[in-house]
C-alpha cells in the first residue's frame, strides 16, 4: 500500500515542543531539508506502492536515511542507530517531534533499494542531474560519497 505522507499536525503538542522550534534554524540540513523537493521525490516513488495492503513507510524517511547514510558513510543498522540520537536527522526525514525509537528496521533499507532500483537510488542520491531533487551544493556542506551509486543500488548493506 502507498506510504502516507507526512503531514504536519494542525494542533500543538501541550508537553512537546516542534523539532523546528528546537533547532538551529542556520543548521546544514536544516536548510538542505528545506531546499530538496520532496513532493517530486514521493512522485517519483509513490508509483512503485501498491494501493492494496499493508500502509508502505513514509517515502521521505525512507530517502532521508538513505541520504544521510550515503553522506556520512554510515551502514544501513548505523544510520538508523544514529537516526534516534539526532534531532537534525529526524527533522530531515519529515519528523514533526523528537522521537525516542528507532524509525524502521535497518533491513527495511535494503527491501527499498531493491524496490526503487538502481535508476532509482540515481535519482535519490541526486547524481542524475537535471532531474536531481537534492540540490548540488549546500555552502558548509560537503558529504563524504565514497561509493558509486549503481554498486550501492545492488548491494545488501553497503
């Protein structure tokens, strides 16, 4: 089933502050969530989901962790172990609150992969440029990509 997208809430939470609240505001990826084109990237992969079944995981995390863990050279399990400890990584995933457990599964990353292809992981790790959601240099930003995108499509844990 497609993934729902992720809304932002119409009320505040009394005893929870926003994670946009919370954070540096001038913070890298604060400003590259703010400048990717999320709406093209579930486009592009909302496609791929069934409308039947079992409701998919958000698209947005699924690309921002894939993201964060081509940027900072992290394995599938570190990058969702490290995902719980920063608040900057939850709000570039599309989270609203500071969330305390872990997002998925870290096998989940690799069934994605496989489902989005290689051509798929090129769009999302924006080496398919014009077409590239994630914009090509962020001032202060320069994540480490240290693996060739089709080997990273077909790979289990790479």
């Amino acid at each position: 089933m497609k993934p729902k997208k992720q809304e932002s809430s119409t009320c505040d939470d009394l005893f929870r502050l926003r994670l946009e609240q919370l954070l540096d505001q001038r913070h890298v990826l604060y400003r590259l969530a703010g400048k990717i084109d999320w709406n093209a990237v579930e486009e592009r992969f909302g496609r791929l989901y069934a409308e039947a079944g079992r409701p998919g995981i958000p698209i947005r995390l699924m690309v921002g962790l894939h993201y964060l863990k081509h940027a900072f050279n992290e394995s599938d399990e570190t990058v969702v172990a490290r995902w719980v400890e920063n608040p900057y990584w939850q709000h570039f995933c599309g989270e609203e609150y500071f969330r305390h457990e872990l997002p998925i599964d870290p096998s989940q990353m690799t069934r994605f992969r496989h489902r989005i292809g290689e051509d798929g992981c090129e769009f999302m790790l924006g080496s398919s440029p014009p077409y590239s959601p994630i914009p090509r240099s962020i001032p202060g930003f320069e994540p480490v990509f240290a693996r060739k995108v089709g080997a990273y499509a077909g790979s289990g844990n790479q």
